[in-house]
C-alpha cells in the first residue's frame, strides 16, 4: 500500500450501553430513528467496542479501508474508552464525533458499529449491552479493542502500514452460551 492515507477516528461514548429508565415495551433504538433519539438515548447506543478509535488507512488508488491495532493516544486500552471524552475533539482534532447525518457517511466505520447497524435499519447484536444487559458482553464476544492495541504514542505513523489488522472489520462468530461459559469460567 504505497498511497495510503490516514483517517480520522470516531469515539467510544463514556457510558455506552445505560439502559434508559422508563423504556416501553419496544426499546428506543427500535422505535426511534438515529435523528429522533435524546443526547442520553444516543449516547447509550455506543456499545463501547473502541474500534472507531483505531487509526485506519485508505488506499488513494482503491478507496479501501484497513483498520490497523494502533490506538488514539487518548485512549486507554485496559478500561476500553476515551481518557478525556469531553474535550476530546479539543485535544484529538481528528476525532470526528458521530452524528446522525454523518454515521451512513462514514465508510471507516466498523461494520459492527451500533449506529451504523440502526442507521441501516438493522438490530443490533446480541452483546450489545443493551440487549444483553452486561458491558462486558462486548469484551467477552470479541467485539472490543481492549487488551489488543499499541497507542499511536510508540509507532510512527509511517509504520502504520505494518500494524493492519482484519478483526476490527469482521464480526466474531462465537455464539452466546460459549461467550457465557466463558465468562462464568466454565
Ligand atoms: S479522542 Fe477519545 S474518543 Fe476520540 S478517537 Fe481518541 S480516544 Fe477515541
Ligand atoms: S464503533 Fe460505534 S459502537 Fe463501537 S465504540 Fe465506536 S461509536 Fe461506539
């Protein structure tokens, strides 16, 4: 990939996954549109995966995208989230916070992404927190970037290259009852 460029990340919200009080039968990010949701309702959708948070390459010749495991230097891997979220865009300017007029625009997204997925009009997945009620469904699924990222801090970004990863672009196959076991330690 000689004619690549870097682009810019996304952003875990701080507490993804809050269920809302006073939710209908019907959850709100089935009944709601991305545009219709409250500020609280929106952040909650974040799963907490991390995964926007990862540098991306795209290739000028293709336009494709590839994820690499080299994390914003705000983040911080063991706790999976943002060091800063408020000021974030201050301190990273290439944190491009998601609206919902930009979240179908921005091809960078992992496929997995919760508002990409309700964008599309599709469900989200089993380990998301709200629909499993756990935060840790996403770390035990495979979904989330913790514990597998070296921050941008310690490789230059003409190393990036030798960092690609696949994983942030696919969506991990294990089933619910194998990622209890596991979970429980059986
Ligand atoms: S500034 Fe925070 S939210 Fe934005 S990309 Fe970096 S770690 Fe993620
Ligand atoms: S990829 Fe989407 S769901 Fe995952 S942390 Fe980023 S905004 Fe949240």
């Amino acid at each position: 990939m000689e004619t690549a460029s870097k682009l810019p990340f996304g952003g875990p919200n701080q507490q993804p996954g809050v269920r809302i009080e006073g939710e209908s039968d019907a959850p709100y990010w089935r009944r709601l549109s991305l545009a219709e949701m409250s500020a609280e309702q929106w952040e909650s959708l974040c799963d907490g995966c991390g995964r926007c948070c990862l540098n991306k390459l795209e290739d000028w010749d293709t336009g494709d995208i590839f994820w690499t495991d080299v994390v914003c230097r705000l983040f911080d891997d063991e706790t999976c989230s943002c060091n800063d979220y408020s000021n974030r865009t201050t301190r990273v300017p290439d944190c491009q916070p998601l609206t919902p007029d930009n979240v179908l625009q921005l091809k960078w997204l992992p496929p997995t992404c919760a508002y990409k997925l309700i964008g599309e009009g599709r469900e989200l997945y089993w380990w998301h927190p709200l629909v499993s009620g756990d935060a840790d469904t996403v770390h035990f699924a495979g979904i989330s970037v913790r514990g597998r990222t070296v921050s941008e801090n310690d490789v230059s970004t003409e190393d990036l290259e030798d960092h690609v990863v696949d994983w942030p672009g696919e969506t991990p196959g294990a089933d619910r009852e194998a990622v209890s076991a596991v979970a429980e330690g059986d």
